[in-house]
C-alpha cells in the first residue's frame, strides 16, 4: 500500500477529493495532510476525515524558503511517503525540495498545460478567447508548473464566461482527474489520462 502525503494551503477540496478516493481496492492511502498555514481550513477537514495533520507556518521564515522547508520535509518524512501531492499548496518549491521527492510529487494546475503556467488562468483563457479549457496533472520539477503531464480534462468555454463561472466548472474536473490519476500513478499505471 502506497503512502500519500497532501499539502494544502487553503480549503483543501482537491486534498478531500483525493483522501475520499483512498479507499476500498485503492493502492494508496492518505498519511498526512500538512499546510504553510497553520490555519488553513483543509487540515480542518483532514482532521475530521481522521487523517494526521501538521503544519509549518511560511511567515516566521520571511522569505528564507530552504529554512521554512527544511522544516516541512521533517514534518513530511516523519511519515515516510511514497507519493507528496500538491492539492493547491501556494508556495513556489525551491530545486532542492523538489529533487528530494523527484519522480514522486504531482500537482493540479486549472489549466491546459503547458499553457497558462502561474497565475489568473482562467482571465487568461478567456482574454485569449480560447473555446476550452480545463486541468492538468503532472509531475513536479523544479520549472514552475512544468514537467511529465499525467492527465488532463477539459469543458467548454460558454458564451459570457467569467472567470469564477470558469474556475468553478474546472474545479469539479479537478475533482474528477487528480483522483484518477493518483490511482493510476499508485499503481504504476504508465501514460495519459484523459477526460472529457
């Protein structure tokens, strides 16, 4: 049985989509549920799903990103994890940390990679005028939003998209796909998933 760590830095409803999944004839299960923010209503969530949390707050740091995680990675590899997810966690990872869990970390990103790496992508697709949009899957390297796409899934752009209508219909995709492809990653499961 595979071990998954989840970082949060919010609500966590990626992270509760995926620990949801964990069960039954899945070949992982949630170990930890950590946050840059002690505060952060998804350890809430994690807490009452049963699943150990923790928490290094980023601010004492001010800045120093190998200091703040050093301390992450104590918390992280007390429970020895096979797989770290990235379920909305808002800190740029520095090389070292990245490298340490390579071949083994994986993020959503509310985009269709390789567009749209960073910020505001929603506003970004819709000043692009694209027709769809959507999420992506893939293994963190240390270049932002970068490295092997594992799964995507799209919807339509409507006529008088916003930005929030977009967010909130991609964001039901997320919680279809980062489940499904974390089960397929825990298996072994090689090449791309998509759906529509």
């Amino acid at each position: 049985m595979k071990k998954v760590a989840i970082l949060v830095s919010g609500g966590g409803s990626n992270m509760v989509a995926l620990c949801e999944s964990m069960v039954g004839d899945h070949p992982a299960r949630p170990v930890l549920v950590a946050s840059n923010d002690p505060g952060a209503k998804g350890l809430d969530r994690a807490a009452a799903m049963g699943i150990k949390t923790g928490a290094v707050d980023h601010k004492p740091f001010k800045g120093d990103r190998a200091a703040f995680e050093a301390e992450l990675v104590k918390l992280i590899d007390a429970e020895s994890p096979d797989i770290v997810c990235l379920a909305g966690f808002m800190r740029v990872l520095t090389p070292g940390f990245v490298n340490r869990y390579a071949g083994r970390m994986l993020n959503i990103h509310p985009s269709l990679l390789p567009k749209y790496k960073g910020l505001n992508t929603h506003a970004r697709a819709l000043e692009a005028g694209d027709r769809e949009a959507g999420c992506s899957v893939h293994i963190v390297t240390p270049e932002l939003d970068d490295g092997p796409i594992l799964g995507q899934a799209r919807v339509a752009v409507a006529e008088g998209e916003t930005p929030e209508s977009l967010a909130a219909k991609v964001l039901t995709q997320e919680h279809r796909l980062y489940p499904a492809v974390l089960r397929r990653f825990a298996q072994g499961t090689p090449g791309m998933l998509v759906l529509d």
